[in-house]
C-alpha cells in the first residue's frame, strides 16, 4: 500500500451536475498530481498540486478544477459533468524534490449518467 | 493528450516463461517508470529508472532507461500466475513538468 488514500470509491452522477473528489497523501508528501483514466487507456494528467498553488495542468478545461489544503491533502472538483467524464480518477502524491516519483491512490471511479 | 507507444499491447503468458514490453518517445524524458495494475486499483510502482542507460532490478523484474532518453524496456522472468494485469510505462520530463506521461499499457494473461 501508498499510504495515498481517495473516497469516495464509486460515484454516480448525472449530467450537469458536479462533483467533489478527496485525496490524501502519502506521510512526508507535498505535491498531489490528478489523472483521468479512461477505460482501456492510460492516466491522463489532470494538473499538480504543490504548496497550495496548481503547479502545471494537461488539457483539460476550467470546469476541472482543485486545491490544495495546509496538510497536501487535496480535491478534484469538476463542474457541468459530461457523460465523457466517466472514467477513473487517480491522485497521485510525491515529494518535490527534483526525483519525484509519483504513488497512486486507488481511485474514485465516476459515472456520469 | 499524449500519450506513449508501448508494446506490445497484450500478451498471453504461459507460468515460467520470460516476458519483454517496451515503451518508446518521440521527446526525451529525465525519468522514466513502470507502474502495473490491476482491476479496480491504482497503479503500483514497479521500477523508477533516473538515468541514461540505467539498468535497474525489483526481483524478477528488469528495467532499463534507453541511452537516447527516448525509450525504455521492462522484463519480467519466470512469470506467475500474479504476473497477470496491465502494464504501464511513463515518462517524466521533471522539474516544472513533473506530470507523468503514460503509455497505453500492456495486458498480461495467462495462456489458456
């Protein structure tokens, strides 16, 4: 195990809604990185979290949002969902440190509906 | 978004044989990992490699970081039935652009 916890596991929404996914990290970590998985794909980088203030960010559009909390937990909020957004959202933590290998959390697996 | 060519994309495995993917890039990488996972987890650390022509073991497991930083092969020997699952490959550029970038995987099965 990480030490990198998610919740919630499963998420069922709707179209139009938004939705608020919770990261821990690893004891000793200070950057959390987001990554969208597809079904059959691998991650893709949603944006980097570190000392509170978003460090990088993929393509992805405004409506995916985050934070970063005092304690390097963080959140992944995504407005205005799109059937598209289905898929499985990982966190990732590290510490910046100029090798920063990344530990994955489980996941929250959305379906948007 | 981008994304890595790994290869190859399955493979069916029979217990004791010796398995190979590889993972290439059109850029270069400061670092490069690989990850496995299995149904309804998140990807788990295999090997981390940091330089150029670094050959590195986790067990059975080997990886190496390509001398022209554009690619990276992993191999697993005498593999086992928990061998099975979906193989990752990600690149890492470092720095201001710590994301990972992912290969498509590499799905391991047990021949029938």
């Amino acid at each position: 195990e990480t030490g990198v916890t998610q919740s919630p596991t499963h998420l069922i929404k709707t179209r139009g809604q938004q939705v608020t996914l919770r990261c821990s990290s690893q004891s000793g970590h200070n950057t959390v990185s987001w990554y969208q998985q597809a079904l059959g794909q691998g991650p893709q980088f949603i944006f980097q979290y570190y000392r509170e203030e978003e460090n990088g960010r993929g393509n992805f559009p405004p409506r995916f949002s985050g934070l970063q909390f005092p304690n390097y937990s963080s959140e992944l909020n995504v407005n205005a969902l799109e059937l598209d957004d289905s898929a499985l959202y990982l966190c990732a933590s590290s510490y910046a440190s100029g090798q920063e290998t990344q530990y994955f959390g489980p996941g929250t697996r959305l379906l948007v509906l | 978004g981008q994304q890595l060519n790994q290869s190859p994309q399955s493979m069916f495995i029979q217990e004791g044989e010796d398995v190979s993917m590889n993972c290439t890039s059109s850029s270069i990488f400061n670092t490069w990992l690989w990850y496995k996972q299995d149904p309804g987890e998140g990807p788990v650390l295999l090997i981390a490699l940091y330089k150029a022509g670094e050959l590195t073991s986790n067990g059975r497991l080997t990886a190496q970081f390509g001398i022209t930083r554009k690619d990276s092969f992993l191999n697993i020997s005498a593999s086992i039935p928990s061998d099975v699952g979906i193989y990752f490959c990600a690149g890492q550029r470092g720095g201001s652009q710590g994301n990972l970038i992912f290969g498509k995987g590499t799905k391991l099965s047990v021949k029938p």
